[in-house]
C-alpha cells in the first residue's frame, strides 16, 4: 500500500502546482492540465462523452526494491507529460518539456512527501522524439525512498 499511498500523494501535488496552467487541447481551447494515476482513463464505448485527456500529466508507479529488512525500500514514480500543438510550428515540444521541468522544480522544493517519502537523487527526464504530432511527450523519472516495515512476529516476541 505504501507505493499506491506515494503516487496518490504525487498525484494531489501536481494538481496544485498545475492548477493554475491552462495549455491547448485537440480543439485548440485553452484547458487545465489533467492529472491521472497510472493510464490514461479508457474511452467511452458508445462514444458519447469521448473527450480528449491531453494536456496530462500521468503519476506512474514504475518499480520499486526492498534489498533488506532493515533497510527502507525505494520506490521509482515516472511523471509522463502528453501536450497538444496544433500549430504548424510544431513547438510542443515546448509545453511538454516546461511542464517536465516544472515537476523536477517542485519536487526538489518539496523533496518530502506526507513525511514519510523523500525524494532520492538523481531525477532524469527525457524527451520522446518520435513523431507524434499534434501529441508531445516528456517523462520524468524519480526515486523515493520509503518506510520500511515494522516486523510483527518480532514484535509479538518482545
């Protein structure tokens, strides 16, 4: 449960510190980011209210290792940036990567989640190249450390 705790934190993070950037949709209207954990929602089967989620911001859980028992574990969340441009300019690529910045910048402030998880060095980022226009991505990749465990057969003997 503690990963699923971490990456619903992260999630309510970046919804405040995105509440207030509106960036296009496939309409060229002007929205807040969509915040979602894990996928994108699926799509409506009878099509009825089959709304575009981009721009979004995906908390992935990644993967995560526990070496030891005496040990916190560590637990790695992706941050996957979708944008939409619909300019010939193709300069999405600009959104997607401000957007990825702007998630590096805040967890580095903010390197403790609900003082139990904190944020583990080195961060990346890259940037996905392939051409997927109007679509432009960017993903973030973060380690946190969690808490371990207390053993309760130990503590059932003390």
């Amino acid at each position: 449960m503690i990963p699923l705790e971490l990456q619903e934190a992260l999630k309510e993070r970046m919804g405040k510190e995105f509440k207030d950037l509106l960036l296009k949709n496939v309409k060229n209207e002007e929205v807040p980011i969509n915040i979602f954990t894990q996928h994108l929602p699926a799509k409506d089967k009878n099509n009825k209210n089959n709304t575009d989620p981009y721009p979004c911001i995906i908390v992935r859980l990644s993967d995560g290792e526990q070496a030891d028992n005496n040990e916190s574990g560590n637990t790695s969340i992706q941050f996957i940036v979708g944008v939409v441009d619909r300019e010939n300019t193709f300069q999405g690529y600009r959104d997607a990567i401000t957007v990825a910045n702007r998630i590096i910048e805040n967890v580095k402030r903010n390197s403790l989640v609900e003082e139990r998880y904190e944020l583990e060095m080195p961060i990346t980022w890259a940037y996905h190249d392939e051409d997927s226009e109007p679509y432009f991505f960017a993903g973030v990749q973060t380690n946190w450390s969690t808490p371990k465990h207390i053993r309760e057969d130990v503590e059932d003997m003390i």
